[in-house]
C-alpha cells in the first residue's frame, strides 16, 4: 500500500511545520495544493505561505507543491484525489495545516486501515483546541471528519465528507450501484486528531472570519461579544452552532504531541514574558548586585522582576525599595510580607502577583547570573519537550551535579537547585506552588522536583547557562545556621513521600505485576546460589 498526504492551503501555514512532524518517514508522497484565490472574501497576500512551502520541498523530495486556480475547497480536493490516482498512491490522506497527530497515532492509523482494506473511508474524533492558552473544547465536539480516504473508491462532495459508490478508472470517476456509504471510525483509543483551528490569535480570527470556507455562516458579531472577551467560564462559544462548543478548560500540556510542545514553548518564549522572583531579607547589598547583574547580561527575552521584601528590618530594605531603587530597563513589582514567610512562602507571594501566563524564575538574591543565562535556559526548555524545570550551572562544589564543567550538553538530572531555576507555567498550573512547610527552606527544592516528575515532567540541566553563587548568604546575614534547619527539613521530605507511598499503595496493588514489583526492589526473591 502506498500513503500520501494533501495539504490545501491558501495563506496559512502556522502549524504546517509541526503537522508534518507527525507524519515523518511515513508517508510515500504529500502534496501542497495553493489556491491563487480565498475560499471565501477578498484575496490576501499568500506569498508568504507559498515561499514557506518552496523551501519544505525543497528539503523533502517526495513533497509537491501545485499552485491552481480553484474556487472551492470541495474541487481542490478532488483535484489532489486525481492526481493521487495517476501517480499510484493507494490511500489519501486529509490533512489541514492545523491538525497534528503523535507519531504514533499516525501510526496506528496507518495500521487500521491495513487491516480494514474493505473500507473505503476513514474518519477520526479529534480534540479542538481554543485560543493561545491552547485551552481544549469540552465536552469533545460531535463531529468525525474524514481523514483518509480510498483514491480508487472516494470523491468528495463536501469538504470534510463526500461518497464511496464511485470507481476510478483512467480519468473517469464511474457511479456504482452500490449507494451505501461505506466509512468507519477509528476509534479514540487508536488515535485522536490535536484540532488547532481555534487556537489562533486575535489578528488570525479576523482573517478566519473573512477567507474561511465557513466565513459566511459564522454569527453575525460573534468575533466582538465572544472571541475578544471570552473567559474560561463562557459556555455555548462555537461560531456557528455554539451550543457545539460548550466551554473551553485547561488542557493538560503534557498530552501535546512532541513537536506541539515545542512549539508553544517557542511561541510563548518569543510572545510571553517570564517573572524573575527575588527574595529580600535584610539583603539589601546582595540585592542591588543581583538586581545589576540581571539588567546587564540578561537579553533576548522579555521579563518582569518581581522583588519580595520577606519581612526585613535589619537594614535599609524597606525604605530604598519604596524610595530609592533606580530605574531598570524592564518592569518591576514589589512584594512587601510584614513577617518572614521563609523560602517557599516568600516564593508563593511573588507567584501570586505574577501575570497567570507567564513562566517563574526564582533567583535567590545572592546570585550572580552571566551574560546569556535566561536565553540559555529557554534553549533548553524549548528542546526537550517534557522538560518543566531547567537549573543552570554554578561555580560553587556545593552545587553538585550542578557544577561548571561537569557537563558539555543540556542532561537530565535528578532534582535542580532553587538558587536559580526556570519553571514551565504549565508545571505550576499542574503540581501547585512551593510546600510551605518547610518553613525557611531548604528541601522545598526537592520536593518541588519530586512532584514535577511525579506529575510527567523532566528536570533539565542547561549546559550553556552559568549563574555563580555562593550558597547561605542570607542565612549568615541573619545568624542563622543552615546546618540546623536542614536535617529538619530532610525529615519532612521523607515523611511527606513515605505518606504518599503509603496511600498510594492502597489503592493499587504494587505486587499486582510481578515482573514490575521484582525489578523495583518491591518483591525480593529467595534464589539458591
């Protein structure tokens, strides 16, 4: 069997690069149908899009780029249907720009329809998805597209649907006498279709209202009453038939096809800005350096700071925050906390006042970050995408697996030191803030690492972002011996995972698997030497 895929396309080509991921190695041809005009409204400027496509296929040389005139999406498909059939392809695929698949998925399609050659049509249920928080309708939309196709066996007759009582043979298409349809479902549990057509920006949607092929049936103001103010509690928010869309809920960021991931890192790298948390406590030195060194060596992304005063009265703190701080070059917010809520606490305040967007950087006050450290991080959150936390480097022995020239490319390791950490907003949305009952700090790290992994997500070391510190600054500033604290701390750690095993192990049967429960350690075996 052979599989090709067509992609119809006018000016948008979003998405295109990371639909095509999916599908790698493992289709015999796609092909790229550009229309010279819109499906619906006035002609747009699609040079972009053309020139975009000249250089896919330029790289591949079994993709194909057709540029024609059509005045319908229904006839531009048939075309690729035709040509299909001249060129040999068995199966047709129906693909948009915006919708992306798992490898596997694609995979296992490909599978199911080898082992269903009776069937002339394929459709698949899909999760759409809604503005750039990528936000998924549920529940899941009634509507099962038509996603591969028989060439030999189909024509359509509307853009996602059309008849299989037809034969192809030379340049006809011949009328059977069989007018049953004949279509299956690939069932959920095989693969599902990541549906980005909502998930656009406000400058798309106006296009969307004006070229789509849908354009004409959308609700007359419904870009104004329902997409500019749409907030996660608004029901009914379909353009057409809004009762089809019932509400809009965060979606877990972890069920992303790898190539999605990547690319709403990268989008929210160049588009969102992060907030850099710093905790003051009678620092008020330490805190002028860090500040310093963050407007100088920190470019290439936008960022808020966001200082938080942890109840300092030692020293001049308070009154140069409120009245003598410079001016930066990038915003800054001020947390003033009347007693000292200790690490995590003072973490969680500055998480509160930050946009509900944007990702976190805690940086502790004692820290001196080098030219490139943020941009470095990102670098290294954007390419790995499971990735939720990402430690730099540091110069100091007690940084451990965190020590300069230990490593030469980005690693995963087993939890990162909070002295200077990027956190995904997708990992807080998922796991929560800081534990606070660790009071001053000290193992709120690990505990956040350990929920992190718990939850799916990796602990990345950036091997190219150095921040130098010297550990327990603040500490000894305040006559405090970390020493002390930290055994405490440790304990509560322990205790708190122990439980959670604990309960866990109530609910699921650990030695239900033997093979699981032998390789863990859980069930030890008695074998005669």
């Amino acid at each position: 069997m052979r599989f090709g895929a067509c992609y119809c396309l006018y000016d948008d080509h979003e998405y295109l690069e990371v639909s095509l991921a999916s599908l790698k190695n493992q289709l015999d041809k796609v092909l790229f149908l550009i229309s010279d005009i819109p499906w619906n409204g006035a002609i747009k400027n699609n040079s972009k899009t053309i020139e975009f496509v000249k250089k896919l296929c330029s790289k591949n040389k079994n993709f194909e780029l057709i540029q024609g005139h059509w005045t319908n999406e229904i006839d531009q498909r048939n075309f690729g249907l035709k040509l299909f059939y001249d060129q040999g392809i068995d199966y047709y695929f129906v693909i948009d720009n915006d919708e992306v698949y798992h490898d596997f998925h694609f995979n296992n399609i490909k599978e199911f329809i080898k082992n269903n050659p009776q069937i002339a049509a394929f459709h698949i249920e899909w999760n759409t998805y809604w503005s750039k928080k990528y936000y998924v309708i549920q529940p899941r939309e009634y509507y099962q597209p038509v996603i591969a196709v028989k060439v030999s066996s189909f024509s359509f007759t509307k853009i996602r649907h059309g008849v299989t009582s037809i034969t192809r043979s030379g340049g006809y298409v011949f009328q059977t006498k069989e007018d049953k349809y004949n279509g299956a479902l690939i069932p959920p549990n095989v693969a599902i279709c990541f549906h980005l057509s909502y998930a656009r920006d406000n400058e798309f949607m106006k296009r969307k209202l004006e070229t789509n092929s849908h354009a004409p049936e959308f609700i007359r103001n419904w870009y104004e009453n329902v997409w500019l103010k749409w907030q996660p509690t608004m029901k009914n928010i379909h353009p057409v038939t809004p009762q089809q869309y019932n509400q809009a809920i965060r979606e877990n960021f972890l069920v992303f096809p790898p190539a999605l991931k990547t690319f709403i890192k990268k989008e929210r790298f160049e588009t969102q800005p992060c907030s850099i948390i710093i905790l003051n406590w009678n620092s008020l030195e330490l805190l002028k350096r860090c500040l310093d060194l963050v407007s100088k060596n920190t470019g290439g992304k936008k960022f808020e700071v966001i200082i938080v005063d942890n109840g300092s009265i030692k020293d001049e703190s308070v009154d140069y925050l409120k009245n003598k701080m410079p001016t930066y070059d990038f915003p800054v917010k001020i947390v003033y906390n009347k007693t000292n809520l200790g690490f995590p606490g003072g973490v969680n305040a500055g998480i509160l006042v930050a946009d509900p967007m944007n990702d976190i950087v805690l940086l502790n006050v004692d820290a001196e970050v080098q030219p490139r450290w943020l941009r470095e991080m990102y670098g290294t959150m954007i390419n790995h995408p499971n990735c939720g936390l990402v430690g730099s480097l540091g110069n100091n022995v007690q940084s451990g697996w965190q020590r300069e020239g230990l490593i030469e490319e980005d690693a995963i390791v087993p939890n990162i030191h909070f002295y200077c950490v990027l956190i995904s907003r997708d990992l807080i949305d998922k796991i929560g803030v800081l534990d606070v009952r660790y009071n001053l700090g000290g193992y709120d790290d690990d505990d956040f690492g350990t929920r992190a992994k718990l939850a799916g997500y990796e602990c990345w070391l950036s091997a190219k972002a150095l921040v130098k510190h010297e550990p327990h600054q603040v500490f000894k500033l305040n006559d405090l011996d970390y020493y002390k604290i930290d055994p405490i701390n440790r304990e509560q750690f322990f205790q708190k995972f122990y439980t959670v095993l604990f309960h866990y192990a109530q609910v699921y049967d650990l030695y239900g698997k033997e093979d699981m429960a032998i390789k863990l350690g859980l069930k030890i075996e008695n074998r005669k030497e």
